[in-house]
C-alpha cells in the first residue's frame, strides 16, 4: 500500500504520479509537524485521500520548498522535489493535486 500524489487526465486517470512508503510518509509529516506545515500535515492520515485545488497550490508549494531547504541529501529530499514538480504541474495546467490512499 502507499499513499500516491497524482495529476488526474481529463478521464479520470493519473497522468502523472509519486508514490510515498510508509516509512517515508512517516519522515515527511514529523518534518513538517516540527515546522507547523499545515497544508503538508493535510496529508496526516496515510489512509485518506486528499484533494488540493488549484488556488491551494501556491501555499502547498511554498510550505514544500521550506521543508525540502531543511533537508539535507536523503530520500525524503528526493520525494519533496518530485512533488514539488507535480504541484507546478498541476498548478500551471490548473488541475487538482490528488493524493489517493491505495
């Protein structure tokens, strides 16, 4: 099971996805809990999916660059750049950043 981070096609399939472990998702919401991240700890519950809309985008963007600073050289970092470019993504094409528990 992971919790995925998908851009969804104008058919409802995932154009582009990021797949987040358990452990990982561990390391991200302790990081983002410790700097009161609040739009990162929407995604708290590993088994609850989580829509941000396009205008929630900017924020989500921002509270990810200031944690992915914080961050040294790890898998962690890794994901937060990936996601970083999913929410671009979705941002420039005005789409909505799905994290879908699976």
């Amino acid at each position: 099971m992971s919790l995925d981070f998908a851009v969804l096609s104008e058919n409802g399939t995932p154009e582009e996805t990021i797949s987040l472990s358990v452990s990982l998702h561990h390391e991200l919401i302790n990081a983002a809990n410790e700097l009161s991240l609040d739009q990162i700890l929407r995604f708290e519950d590993y088994y609850e999916d989580v829509e941000f809309v396009p205008a929630d985008l900017p924020v989500l963007a921002m509270q990810v660059a200031v944690l992915r600073e914080k961050i040294g050289p790890s898998d962690l970092r890794a994901l937060l750049e990936d996601l970083e470019f999913l929410i671009n993504k979705a941002a420039s094409h005005e789409k909505t950043l799905h994290a879908i528990a699976d």
